[in-house]
C-alpha cells in the first residue's frame, strides 16, 4: 500500500470520536495496517480492548465516511494531511504527552517554526494591550522567532497583523476545521497568513467551533512554542489555559504587567505574582529563551516634529498611547486642530492610530 493510501486512513479515523493518538497505535499494532484497522469487524475491534460504545460509534462513522472524496476535498483546500509519524509533523508539539494523531495544515511550515512564542490574550484588549502586542511582537518578528495565535479578536489577531508587517513568519491554530474561519471577520486575516505562514488544526474539514474544542486547541497552541506570552487576560481568560498548558509542557511563560484596576491585567498580573516572567519588551523574552538579538534592526525612528504643535502632541503620547479627548485636555487644543495634526503626523510614520481614536507612537524598522 502506498503512503498515500495509507494517509487517507489517518484522515478517516481523524473523524472518528475517542480514537485518539494512542487507540490509533494500539490498533495499528494489532491489525498491521491502518487499512486492515479500518476494514476490522466489530468483533476484532472489541478484541483490542475497545469499549462497546466506542466501537459501536466508530462503525456508524466508518459507514459515513468516503475516504477518497475526504481527499479530494483537502487536495481542493489546498490542506496537507500530517500524521504524526510523518518527518514534517513539528517535532517541538511531539514533545507534549497528548500531541494528536494527525494536523491538518494549510500553507507551509518551515524549520526556523521550531524557534516560537505564543501569544494570547483577551478578545476585548484595551488600546494598551494592542500597543504592547504591537510592539513585542514586532521585535520577536524581526529576530525570526515565529508567532504562534489563535485568529481571535483582540490580542491573537494583533499579534498576527504585527508579526507579518514586521514580515515575520506566524501560525494559526484553529478550534474547528480549517475550511471554516472563526471568527468569520477574520477571513481576510487568515489568507494573509498563509502569504507567510500556516493555518493549523487536529479537526476534519467542516468542524464546527465548539465551546469544547477551544480549550482542546489551546495545548497546541503552547505545544508548538518554546513559551507562551499573555499580553491581556481576565480572570477566567482562556488565555490562562494556555498558560497552564505552557507549565505542564514545561514551557516557559511570560506575562506583561497592567494596571491594578484594570480588569484586563488581572490574568497577567497574577500570572507574575504566582512566577512568570515579567515582560517589557521582546529583549526580555529573548533573553530568558537564550536567543541572540539582531543588532541594531529594531528601534525608535527618529522623530523630527514640524511644529510645535506637533512637538506638543508627541510629548502627550511619548510614554504610552492617549484618546484624542485626553490630548486635547492635555495640550488646551481644539479637537480640530490635533486631528488635523494627528491625520498628518500618521502619514508621515510618526503616530498611528491603534483604534477607537487613541493614537500611539509609531514603531518602524530603520
């Protein structure tokens, strides 16, 4: 039988429910084949310590399933097929104890994804969180370190906008099959990534986003990294079962301090207080994981304000990102004066607007 019959077995039993990685292996080894596996009667599959139940669901599944046409459909999704036993599964998620069977992978994923950080954080981030993601990730990117994200709102999508414009490689871990982006919005984003990227998933084609498979997706998601950053998070943040994940895989996990009274830094901050890593920028990331910065590529442009107007604005926003009501509370200017100056400032590359009308200082490669 050739590999590519044989894959089309790992795909099928991809789909069915219970048979993870280790029931795989074990019925591997008992019939010879996946195949043979597939083709066993009801008999001999409860002959390998099987439960009646899960034999009983895996045939109905079986009788489903048209393997060819699953083919077909990846070949047309331009998805491959990685069983783990296959030399381009990522060796770094083989090192976790619950690593799956088979990751359905659209794009490509290359060697230098083995040097990665994950970063998540709150689908409701502040202008603050977007700022910082901005910029860590920004500086992860240019030292070729790959981002790893989950394509949600908030922190998992800046991060993946930062680490591309930064023109650095990241990967997507999907909670769902990969011919179904979620959240829909984020469609877009997704066909970015696979300009420089990958899109990745343990779930067939046509998978829905369960509430279940998040959690699920999340040990991936710290599974293929060295460590796991959490930019902003509340309390109950899924963002923390990834941190979680990231202590059992012995990963590290790093976290950037917020304020006191802000409920999106309540994750962060007692994530340090329990021992993470404090992060104020990627240098500290860089550090603790060992990797050598790229020397002088990664640093504040020259800013040459054109008026004093200008010079007040960037004295307003030097420190951190402001609402455009705070920065005319705090310079005495009229709202149509700092817009106009703000609308010329972001053309020329020295602010940029972060959203909802808060400007930040822009960070740019010289």
């Amino acid at each position: 039988m050739s590999a590519s019959d044989d894959l089309k077995y790992w795909v099928g039993f991809a789909r069915a429910p219970g048979i993870g990685r280790l029931r795989l292996a074990r019925l591997k080894e008992k019939f010879g084949s996946l195949c043979n596996a597939w083709n066993a009667s009801r008999s001999d599959l409860l002959q390998t310590g099987l439960d009646e139940k899960l034999v009983d669901g895996f045939i109905r599944v079986r009788g489903s399933i048209a393997l060819d046409s699953e083919m077909e459909a990846l070949e047309r999704y331009h998805i491959k097929a990685l069983p783990y036993l296959s030399p381009e599964y990522p060796s770094l998620l083989k090192e976790i104890t619950d690593f799956p069977a088979v990751l359905f992978v659209r794009g490509e994923l290359k060697p230098e994804d083995e040097t990665s950080i994950a970063v998540v954080g709150t689908r409701r981030a502040t202008s603050y969180g977007r700022q910082v993601t901005d910029e860590i990730v920004t500086g992860l990117a240019i030292n070729r370190v790959t981002i790893v994200s989950g394509l949600a709102k908030g922190i998992d999508t800046a991060a993946h906008r930062a680490a591309m414009a930064a023109q650095g490689r990241t990967l997507s871990i999907f909670a769902s099959g990969l011919d179904l982006v979620y959240p829909p919005e984020n469609v877009k984003l997704a066909r970015d990534i696979l300009d420089n990227g990958a899109l990745i998933s343990e779930y067939p084609l046509g998978t829905k986003p369960k509430a279940e498979h998040f959690p699920q997706r999340n040990r991936i998601l710290s599974g293929l990294s060295r460590g796991v950053l959490v930019v902003e998070a509340g309390e109950t943040s899924g963002a923390l079962i990834t941190a979680d994940f990231a202590l059992q895989q012995d990963r590290e996990v790093f976290a950037v301090p917020g304020s006191i009274f802000s409920a999106m830094s309540k994750g962060p901050n007692r994530l340090i207080q329990e021992g993470a890593k404090l992060v104020r920028n990627h240098i500290d990331i860089l550090e603790e994981l060992n990797l050598s910065e790229v020397v002088n590529q990664y640093q504040m442009q020259a800013v040459n304000a054109a008026s004093e107007t200008e010079s007040v604005i960037i004295k307003c926003i030097s420190d951190g990102p402001a609402h455009i009501d705070q920065i005319c509370r705090a310079t005495g200017l009229t709202v149509a004066t700092v817009q106009s100056n703000l609308a010329v400032m972001e053309l020329n590359g020295i602010v940029k607007h972060i959203g909802n009308l808060n400007y930040a200082m822009n960070k740019s490669l010289v």
